[in-house]
C-alpha cells in the first residue's frame, strides 16, 4: 500500500482543505410576492413558478 513519506503539515492540510466549505443555498426574490425563495422552485408565499400559479397556497389569517 502507499503510506506517505513525510507528514503533512498543518498549512498545506488547510490549503487544501480551503475549497471544502459548503455553499449557502441559492435563493432568488420571486417576482410576483417578492420573497425569497430557491432557484427553479415554485414560491412557497404565493405559489408562482415562471410568471403563472402552479399551486394554490390558502391565505393564513
């Protein structure tokens, strides 16, 4: 098996550890309620998706 010749130090593991961070989702304002929602997905405030209703969301009183 391969076993490394030297040990690793600690700033090369972090730079190479520096591309592993997790990425925030992406959320676009929906352009009918204008509230936050994720790309390519039907607004959960209003329920459009590419300018028409795709579901009926009930009002919350």
């Amino acid at each position: 098996m391969a076993v490394p010749k030297k040990k690793t130090s600690k700033a090369r593991r972090n730079l190479r550890r520096a591309h592993h961070a997790l990425k925030g989702p992406g959320l676009q304002a929906c352009p009918n309620c204008g509230e936050p929602h994720l790309s390519h997905r039907v607004c959960g405030n209003c329920g459009f998706y590419k300018g028409r209703t795709a579901v009926a969301v009930e009002a919350t009183e």
